[in-house]
C-alpha cells in the first residue's frame, strides 16, 4: 500500500466526521490517520524505547505515593526479620516497605527495574539501527542531535534512580560518582559539596536525586521525546531500499488502523515481558545487599548493565595522576579517575553527536535521504561503528573483570593487562575486519545480479562438469539489491593550471580531498561480474551458472 489512498476508510471516515462536527478537524484527521508508516521491523526498535519510557513513568508514580526520599536515621522494624533493631535511612527504610508491606509493591519496583534497562537498551539499539542505516542524514541531523541528548539524560536518569534505595550496591556507586565528582580540576571540590551539601555522604543526596528523577529530567525526558516525535512525523519516514521505494513516496502502511493495531499489540507485548521479567527475574535485592554505610564493601558488586563500561575503564586505568608544580600540596589531577570518567563517555557521546556533520564535511552529499543505506553498502561507516561497539564492548566486559577471574580462575592482574592491550587493538581489529566483511557481501550482491541466486538444481554438461543452475533473483530481492547507491565524493580533481578546487586546498583540504577519496565512491559495483556471466552462458547454453566444487 502507498500514500495515493483513492477512498478514506470508513473507519477513519465516521470518527473524522463525529470530531468535525464538534472541533472542526476533519481535514487535520484524515490527513494525519492516514500518514503511511513504514512496515520493516527495524523501525520498531524505537517503540521498545518509548514504551517501556510510558511504562516507567506508570510503575514510578505508584512508587512515589510510598518512597520517603529522606536520610533521616531510623531503625527497622519491619516484616523482614534479618534486619530488625538495624539503623538505616528512611529512604531505604521505605524502599523495604514498597517490597514486603504494600500490597504489589515489590511487583512495581521490579517492573521499574526493568522497564529502566529496557528503555536505555531500546535507545541503544534504535539509535545504531539509525547510524547503521544512514538515517540520520539530511532533513534529520536535528533529531539525532535530540536523540542523542535523550540517551545521555536517560543515563543520568538511571543513575540517579539507581542510588534511591540507599542500599550498599547503590551506595557504593555512589561513591563512585563522589570520587569522580571532587577529582574534577578547580571545581571538584565546590561540585562535591553543592551535590552533596556537605561532606560525603552528607544528608541531601537523596532528597536533591529524587527531584532530579521524578522532576527534572523526566520532564527534559518527555519535552525532548515529544519533539523527537513530531520531528518523525512532520518528515517524511526512512525505508529500507526496495520495489517501488524511492525518496518521494514511503511504502506502508497507514497509522489508522493497521500502525495503530500493530502499535498497541507491540505495547501489550512490551508490557508483558517486562510484567514476566518482573515476576520471575529478581533484581535488586536491596533486603541482601543491607542498608548503606561508608565503611562497608562488598564483593562481585557490579552497577546496572548500561554504566559498566565506565566501571570498566575505573577498573583497567593504570594508577596516573600529576602533581601540579611537582607537589600534591599545590594540586593532583588523579587521570586514573579522570580519564575513565570523562574521556569514554566525551569520546562515545560527542562522536555521536558530530558524525552526520562530519560525513557530510567529508562526502559534501548535501542531498535529503529518504531511502535508508543498507550497512554494507557504506563500508566506512559500518566499520566505525562496530569500532566504536568493540570499544564500548571491551570496557562493560572489564567492568566484570574481578568475577571473570573468579569464574575462570585467571589472574586479576592478566585481565587488567589484556584489558588495557583490547581496549587498544580491539577497535581497530574490529574496523579491519567489518570492513573486509562489508565488501564481501557486497560482490555476494553483485554476484545475485550478475549470475542470479541458487536453485538447488545440478546440471552435468557435456565435458563432465557439474553446475548448479542459477535462476535470476525475484523481483523484491533485486530492487532491494539495485538500491544500492554510492557514497559522494568530493571533486578533487585539479583544473588544467594545475590548481585544487576551492576548499581542497592547504593542509586541510588536503585532508579532506584525501578522507573524501577514501570514504566515498563505489567499492564494489554490482555489475562487476557480467563478464563472469557471458562466459557461462556460452557453456550453458544460455543460463547463468557457477560450478561447485
């Protein structure tokens, strides 16, 4: 189905003209229940973000209506008798009353859980699906810019829910974020002690996190999601290369009824397994880890899986600092604490950020994208992406290095040393690889067109040699294939007084002719193999064929 509808549905049709009667907006209903969504899967990771968003925002208000963001000091006395007659903070204190006296409560909390890691995981991987695909291209660098944002203050918002409870897991995180907060040149210390309103661990820290997490940033959180939102549907959507597809039209289906249906059941599906995680998955057993207090530690502690890679990088960072004038009186900057907390995240996050302004600097392609680029078709891109996965990989594996040791029974220290050797060579390894991989499956391409696809019949010919006989591909396969276009390059080439072109000139049009060249242009083209074809057309009587062995 495409966007030319000849009739308007009945059951857009009655409820259009009920509200026109009575709001007069007739035109602005049948125009919008009849926008065309796209019906690939890929396109449906977003909605996993966004529902488990709706989700954690129902689970969060029933916890708030009993959560006492206090630490005021109490003693427990409560249902759970491992713990009756110990200190705790009140915070904590109620947290152990949502989990053993509100009826439903610990059902909510770990639902909430849950819901938290799925909603990162699900910006996670709807945002490599946009990298992946190009679709952050021309009109739609301003909401990757948006969704960007939105991934990074939803860590901040993990991180601020995670330390609620004021369990000794949470506690200990917490102590984390004060060590790297007070490391911070010149203003470390007044960061501190504005965050925590005194010395650590002072008694604000909850009551300001908990207005961060109900307040502040869910509001950024659904400001920045509802323009996210109307950004996708003021533009026209991305689709994947295919029959019919092109960057005028959007093949589809139309929100009312048939996205709306597929939308609701992928709600109740969402809800579901979160509902089923939450039953039958413990997690956080804030009643095991016991109430917080600064001199307690325990052992195999790990944080909530999307902050691993930054313990990873606290754990594998050799032990640097520099004493500012050759004295630790006159100032330290401790790199083992820095570096880890700033330079992954900045390196991650702000790479990010510049990549659909840097390609395009790069490629000079200024054209609007409508039509989503298959990975392998832009092998550079596909290749600093699983870079930047290998790297991001390396750190959240070295945030368990203390357990693989333990389950392995590998030295500590080797992990540490292979940690600091990976974190190094395994990118690049990575982008070496992907890249080798993405021209692969491009001549793989290139062979479908050229000699067709398999069809499981072996012919003998003559001469004795057995061929399997190549049929040409279906319709959609090779439309999706013929897709395929290459990636812009600049015009590098000099004129005839010998002279660059305007802006590839100096030491940095020189860099830039030079990354254009490399990036861009046409890898593999799928006609590569034609002459392949000829050739076993004249041995087979007219049919594509490629011997086996």
């Amino acid at each position: 189905m495409t966007t030319e509808l000849k009739t308007v549905p009945k059951a857009i049709a009655g409820p259009s003209s009920f509200l026109d009667d009575r709001l007069g907006g007739a035109n602005f209903l049948k125009r919008n229940l009849r926008k065309i969504f796209p019906d690939h899967w890929s396109f449906l990771l977003g909605e996993i973000a966004l529902y488990s968003f709706i989700i954690l925002l129902l689970t969060g208000t029933f916890l708030t209506f009993w959560f006492k963001p206090s630490m005021e000091h109490v003693i427990y006395d409560g249902p759970y008798s491992p713990l009756t007659g110990v200190g705790m903070s009140a915070a904590y204190a109620s947290t152990m009353e949502i989990s053993f006296e509100v009826r439903g409560g610990l059902l909510m909390r770990q639902m909430h859980h849950w819901a938290a890691l799925l909603f990162v995981a699900g910006m996670t991987v709807h945002m490599l699906r946009v990298f992946f695909t190009g679709a952050y291209r021309k009109p739609r660098e301003l909401n990757w810019i948006i969704g960007v944002l939105l991934l990074t203050l939803a860590l901040l918002e993990g991180l601020t829910g995670y330390s609620l409870p004021d369990d000794l897991l949470s506690g200990a995180g917490l102590r984390i974020t004060e060590g790297v907060a007070i490391s911070l040149p010149l203003i470390g210390t007044f960061l501190t002690f504005f965050l925590f309103g005194g010395e650590y661990p002072g008694d604000d820290i909850i009551p300001r996190f908990y207005s961060l997490h109900i307040l502040l940033i869910p509001g950024i959180l659904l400001a920045l999601i509802s323009a996210h939102m109307v950004l996708m549907w003021v533009q026209k959507h991305t689709q994947m290369p295919g029959k019919s597809r092109t960057n005028q039209n959007v093949v589809g289906a139309p929100f009312y009824p048939a996205f709306m249906a597929k939308a609701g059941a992928y709600f109740l599906f969402t809800l579901g397994v979160i509902a089923g995680l939450a039953t039958f998955a413990q997690i956080n057993p804030i009643w095991l880890f016991g109430p917080y207090t600064p001199a307690d530690v325990s052992a195999g502690s790990q944080p909530d899986w999307y902050m691993g890679f930054l313990e990873g990088a606290l754990r594998i960072m050799p032990p640097w600092e520099i004493n500012l004038f050759g004295t630790a009186n006159a100032g330290t900057l401790p790199l083992s604490v820095i570096i880890p907390a700033l330079v992954p995240m900045g390196i991650i996050m702000t790479g990010l950020a510049l990549y659909p302004f840097l390609e395009r600097w790069v490629t000079g392609d200024n054209r609007e994208h409508h039509v989503a680029d298959r990975p392998r078709n832009n092998p550079h891109r596909t290749s600093i992406g699983m870079t930047a996965i290998t790297f991001y990989g390396v750190l959240w594996l070295l945030g368990a290095n203390d357990e693989i040791s333990a389950n392995f029974h590998i030295s500590l220290n080797w992990t540490t040393y292979a940690g600091r050797f990976l974190i190094i060579f395994a990118p690049a390894l990575a982008y070496l690889i992907t890249y080798r991989i993405c021209l692969g499956l491009q001549r793989q391409d290139s062979g479908v067109v050229s000699h067709g696809v398999e069809s499981g019949v072996i012919k003998r010919l003559p001469h004795g040699e057995f061929i399997e006989v190549h049929t040409p591909p279906a319709d959609d396969i090779e439309a999706h294939v013929r897709g395929k276009e290459p990636v812009l390059m600049l015009p590098v080439a000099e004129d005839t007084a010998g002279i660059p072109p305007k802006g590839m000139r100096g030491p940095l049009g020189k860099l830039r002719s030079r990354m254009s060249k490399a990036y861009g242009g046409e890898k593999i083209p799928l006609d590569e193999g034609h002459e392949h074809e000829e050739e076993h057309a004249a041995i087979g009587g007219g049919e594509d064929r490629t011997p086996t062995h």
